[in-house]
C-alpha cells in the first residue's frame, strides 16, 4: 500500500498553486507548472496592463505567452484518482499517516517502538521528555565541573606567566644592579691600584733621587782625592789631613724599603651580599616611635612584643595602635644595606617608610600610603604591594639582608640564608625615608622571638664604597 509521503508528493502535483484546489481542466505552461485553465486565464487577465503579452509564472516567474497552454489530460487522470480517496488538497506531504488506518497518527505502540494510531503519542513523547531532562541534569552539571576545571587551569597558567614574569624581572633587575655594582667595583679598585701607584711611585722616585746624590758626592770625593794624589809633596800636605776625616765620614745611606708586592684588597667580588655589605648601615631603633607593647633592648638593636601594655609617653612620633617602630636612622640619599634575623618567627613585616606616615591612624602597608615592606603571615611571604605579591620562597629565611638605593627608587630585599632575591619594590622617593619594623604581636607565645638587627663588623661600619 502507498505511504503517506507519496500521496503527499501527488497531492501537491494535483492541486493549483493560485486556487489552492484540485486541478480543474489541468494546463501547462511553457515553465512546465501546471494550472487551471481559469485560474491562469484570470491571473493574465489580471496582469495584461502591466506586462503586455508576457507574464510571470506564479510560482518560478519564468515569462509565458496568453494563451500559449498545453491541456494536460495525464494529470486530469492522476486527479480523477486521488479524489475517492477523500484526501484534502494541500495536505502536507510529510504527514505522519499509520499505515494501517491512513489517518494521522495520535498514539504510540510502546512494546515494539513503532508508531501507530492504537497508543497515545503524546503520552510517550511526554514520558521520554522527562527522560531526556533527567538526563541533560547530570550532563549540564558535568558540563560546569567541566568549565570550572577549565577555569582552574586557565588561572593556573595566568599564575605561572606571572610568576615567571617576575623571576624575568628579578633576574633582569639583579644584574642591572649587579652590573652597576660591578662597574661602580672596577672603578674603586682602580682607583685604588692607582692611589697604591702614586704612593709607591713616588717613594722609589725618592730612593732613586736620594741615591743618586749620593753617588754624585761620592764622585765628587773620589774626584778630589784622584787629585790630591797628583800634587807635590809640598801641596799634598796642605790639608791632607781634613782630606782623610771629610772622606771617612762618608757613609752609603740605603733607601727606604719598598715592597715589590701589590697590597691585597683587589679581589672581585661576584657576590651580592659581599658586595651590598660595602653599604652596610650600623642601624639602631628609634624608642620614641615604638608601640607601647613593644619592648627595646638596651643597645636598641632587637625589638619584641609584650602582652601587657607600657606606660609611655602618647608622643606624636610613638605609633598606636599599630605595634610599628623606626630605625633611628632617616635617609634622603645614598645606599644603604643592613640585615635583620628573624629566626623561626611566625609573623613579621619588615622595610621602610616615608618618614611622614601617620602614627596614630592605621593606614593600609602599602607604597601608595608611604610603605614598601615584605611580610611573613601564617607561612605565606608577601610583598605588600595592592595588591600583594605572593613571594615563593625556596629555603625559608632566617635573615633579611634591606638594600636602600634612594637615588635609583629601589628597595630590595635578600634571603641571607640562601642568598636569593625576594623582592624590589621601583617607586621614586621624596623626603627622609626610615627602616621599618614590626614583629607583630606574639599570637599565644608562637611568635615570641624578637626582631634583631645584625651588628655590622666594626671594619665595614661606614664604609658605603662609592
């Protein structure tokens, strides 16, 4: 038996595109679309004032000529027996018909998943709808942990570029820095060499200058006495005498010792630390900026915190509340360089600030309020920038070498215990700037040890190079 698409398809053959019926006396025009003689003999009717004899066919608009149709009585056969059939022209050729019934299908068979008009369809349809939403639950929820591991990932490249990035601009920054160092190094040993040079030059020009008259006198006595022996007896008598004495007190005086040997000190150093300690700053804390819960020590070089509170002056230099002090030292110029043991503390912020900083109102550690600091907070190493930097830290420090270059902008910090980089905060300086301490406070005795400044050997104490 025919399928609904077939019918469908012959349906539409057998209806007239401007009427919308069965083909009535079915004609073709040049195009080849089919029409009813009427219907096509009104259309031209209706279009003759417009385009003359020619008209538009009206479904390809392709020309054709009035009058110019061909009857087709095949098609009129096709109509004659699609009509018993009780089908409406227009039907769509893709409707679903059951095959047994011919009628559109309603329901749904579910045993053998084939349709028919014996089960209701929208029923099944209904029940897989729900199907297919408990379905697309689990799959949307695997599609976000899918986009969230997407996002993670993106984050974790971002974070590694950035991390890279700053070990990029560490170690471009170190050796700008190691390279001045290392110039500014050439130059002082030159200078150096060259001072040793002059003061040695000049006391063997000496020697040889004092030799050299002696020698002359020496010729001239000799000269003398060659004479003397040439006189008569009579002449060579005639102060013969002082003759002899002047000649016996004549005594070779040696010239001054000169070693041949350079004196030491001309070794290069290709060392950081080594060289930054050519800066070395005998820093010492300033009492009247510290907290009152923070205690000094009697050569003011190491600071820690006390739970109870000290009666002390409310000056405008103390800071309260924060538990901050100063070094005593303020900077306008220079390089300076000093180290701080920090031992196993759990919490510390170290740095400088801007010497006009509030004291009595807590402002966020940050360059833009006048601090440049790094911090340890619960394991965490921290540059206080806003935000702050994440520092990552190899071997956990035990000392903080500060490196001030006022002129260049710059403070840097150094992990002593490994000798690596940290951190270098860029930031154009005005006004006195000062070292900054807080040991933070003692969190139940964890973070009870004391912050101290390392003593600076008394060889190198202001010695701050060139």
């Amino acid at each position: 038996m025919a399928s609904a698409v077939p019918i469908g398809k012959a349906l539409e053959e057998a209806t007239c595109s401007i009427c919308l019926e069965y083909l009535t006396e079915p004609v073709t025009i040049e195009c080849g679309h089919n029409f009813c003689r009427a219907c096509i003999t009104q259309y031209s009717e209706r279009r003759k004032s417009q385009s003359g004899t020619k008209f538009p066919c009206p479904e390809c608009r392709a020309l054709f000529q009035k009058g110019n149709f061909r009857p087709n009585r095949q098609l009129a056969n096709i109509i004659e027996s699609i009509k018993p059939l009780r089908l409406q022209p227009g039907q769509a050729q893709n409707e679903n018909l059951c095959e047994t019934h011919k009628e559109k299908l309603q329901l749904f068979y579910k045993e053998d998943g084939k349709a028919t008009c014996a089960v209701p369809i929208e029923e099944v349809a209904q029940g897989y709808k729900v199907k297919l939403q408990e379905i697309l639950g689990p799959l949307r929820q695997k599609l976000e942990e899918a986009l969230a591991l997407v996002s993670a990932e993106e984050k974790k490249i971002r974070e590694w570029q950035g991390r890279v990035e700053n070990r990029r601009q560490s170690i471009t920054r170190e050796f700008k820095t190691l390279h001045q160092l290392l110039s500014e190094e050439k130059q002082l040993l030159l200078r150096r060499l060259a001072e040793e040079e002059r003061e040695t030059l000049q006391r063997l020009q000496d020697n040889h200058t004092q030799l050299s008259e002696q020698s002359a006198a020496l010729i001239n006595r000799i000269t003398e006495l060659e004479e003397k022996c040439q006189q008569p007896a009579a002449e060579l008598l005639q102060g013969v005498k002082s003759a002899l004495i002047r000649s016996e007190c004549v005594k070779l005086q040696p010239p001054e010792a000169v070693s041949p040997a350079l004196k030491s000190g001309y070794k290069i150093c290709l060392d950081m630390r080594e060289m930054l300690k050519r800066f070395t700053l005998d820093v010492t804390l300033d009492p009247d900026t510290a907290h009152p819960n923070l205690v000094l020590s009697q050569d003011r070089k190491s600071v820690r915190h006390k739970t109870k509170r000290q009666n002390l002056p409310n000056n405008p230099e103390r800071f309260d509340p924060c538990v901050f002090v100063l070094g005593a030292e303020g900077f306008t110029g220079g390089r300076h360089y000093w180290e701080v043991e920090v031992g196993d503390k759990t919490r510390w912020t170290l740095g400088v600030c801007k010497e006009s900083v509030s004291r009595k109102s807590p402002d966020h550690l940050s360059p833009k309020n006048g601090y440049w600091t790094v911090c340890l907070r619960d394991g965490e190493y921290e540059a206080l920038t806003f935000p702050a930097t994440p520092l990552h830290v190899g071997i956990r420090p035990s000392q903080v070498g500060i490196f001030l270059d006022y002129k260049a902008g710059e403070v840097s910090f150094y992990n002593v215990s490994d000798r690596s980089h940290l951190f270098t905060f860029t930031d154009p300086f005005s006004g006195t700037v000062r070292p900054f301490f807080s040991p933070c406070a003692k969190a139940g005795g964890k973070n009870a040890a004391p912050l101290i400044i390392c003593s600076v050997p008394a060889q190198a104490r202001g010695n701050l190079g060139p």
